[in-house]
C-alpha cells in the first residue's frame, strides 16, 4: 500500500466534508445514516483497541453508535393524537421530527420543476 495512515486519515477528513455536503444538498436517508454511522463504529473500534482512556470513551461512544442505529432500523409507536399531550411531548423530545424523517418515502429535497419548450414560444 503506496499511502501512509496520515494521508489516509487526511482523506477521510476530506471524503467526510464531501459526505456532510452532499447529505445537506441531497437529504440523508436511514440507509445511509445507518452505513455512515457503521463506518464511525469500525473507526471507533479499531482506535479502542489501544485501550486506556481511548478504550474507555469509544466504548460509550460505540454504545451510543449501536443506540442510534437502532433508531434508524427498529419500528417506532404509532403516531400520537394531533394536539394531544403525547404529541406536544414528541415535538418537545424531537421525536416527531425524527419518525417525519425516517418514514419519509423520499429523504432528497425537491428538484425544481422542469420547464417544456413548446412551439408556442418561437
């Protein structure tokens, strides 16, 4: 393997800011958060490895990983009432937000509406 491990890392960095951007243009889905989540937990699993302090915190880190995807995989409750004190409560909590999100058919943002030419114009 030609690259060292700090070209790597300086890769990774880059090839990270291009995944945030992209995320932000094109809508996370729950596929890819769960995969991008999947690759933290690779990457936190090989640096506990070396244990001590390192070890102790990636191993709550990795936790809150697996907590989060399972989030994404697992059936959440039906839906509360409009208007009722459960609702108001997932509002408060970011729940509702989240299950608009993941249950979403289409996590892009919309592209803007095509324009026809028509014969009409010349």
């Amino acid at each position: 393997m030609d690259a060292s491990l700090t070209d790597l890392v300086s890769s990774l960095g880059d090839t990270a800011v291009d995944l945030l951007e992209t995320g932000e243009n094109e809508g996370w889905s729950p596929s890819a958060a769960d995969d991008a989540l999947g690759v933290v937990d690779v990457l936190c699993f090989a640096l506990a490895a070396h244990g001590g302090p390192l070890e102790t915190s990636l191993t709550q880190v990795r936790a809150h990983i697996a907590a989060a995807q399972q989030a994404v995989r697992r059936d959440l409750p039906p839906a509360p009432r409009r208007g009722s004190a459960a609702a108001r409560r997932e509002a408060q909590e970011g729940t509702a937000r989240f299950r608009a999100w993941r249950d979403a058919r289409v996590h892009q943002w919309p592209a803007p509406p095509r324009v026809r030419r028509s014969g009409w114009d010349a």
